[in-house]
C-alpha cells in the first residue's frame, strides 16, 4: 500500500516545516490528490489517521480534495476532463491525451498554532 509511505511523506513534511516555522500543533491540514495521481484517498486518509497517535497529525482536521483529471486532445484540440489515464477523448474518442491536472498529490495549506 503505497498510500501508508506517502503518509510517511505527509507527516515528514508536516514536521520539517515545523522545526522550520516554530509552530508547536497543526489545527488543520488540506491536501490535494487529483483523479490522475494515482491515489486511493481513502486508503490515504486512514495511513495518516493511523500515524496521527503522539505526532503534530494528532487531533488535526484533515481534508483532501480530489480534483478532476483533465488533458488536452491532440487530435480534437480541446481541454477535456478524464477520468483515468488512457481514457478515450469524450469528444472525438481519440486517445491522444496529454494529462494537463488531476495528476498531484501535494500540501495546499496548513492551519498552525502554539499550545
């Protein structure tokens, strides 16, 4: 489950920046994994409400947006929202597309205090 390493990788992130900023506690944490980034969200929030116990993750509010995957057709010449990769245009039932979002999985904002 690759989800429980990129936990990993969230809560290190979390920490740096923590010794960074001087902050002592994380109210809130919002994340974005897109349609394209190859992340079960669900799979994702439970890695990090199991890590939570005894780090910053412990007691925050956790929101994880899913923004659409979108790419451009090279054969219609249009912006066209997929669901997965090596999906067909909906369009023009092509299938050269190149994923222009929906493929991060990435920190937007944190809410930071001091106890």
């Amino acid at each position: 489950m690759h989800e429980a390493s990129l936990a990993g990788g969230v809560l290190q992130l979390v920490e740096d920046a923590a010794r960074r900023e001087g902050f002592t506690r994380l109210i809130s944490l919002r994340l974005e994994a897109g349609e394209l980034a190859g992340v079960d969200v669900r799979a994702l929030r439970f890695a990090l409400e199991s890590l939570a116990p005894g780090t910053l993750l412990q007691g925050a509010q956790i929101s994880i947006e899913t923004p659409p995957g979108q790419a451009w057709c090279l054969g219609c010449g249009q912006t066209v929202a997929i669901a997965r990769r090596g999906d067909a245009c909906p369009q023009c039932g092509g299938f050269q597309l190149q994923p222009t979002g929906g493929q991060e999985l990435r920190v937007l904002d944190m809410m930071v205090g001091d106890d």
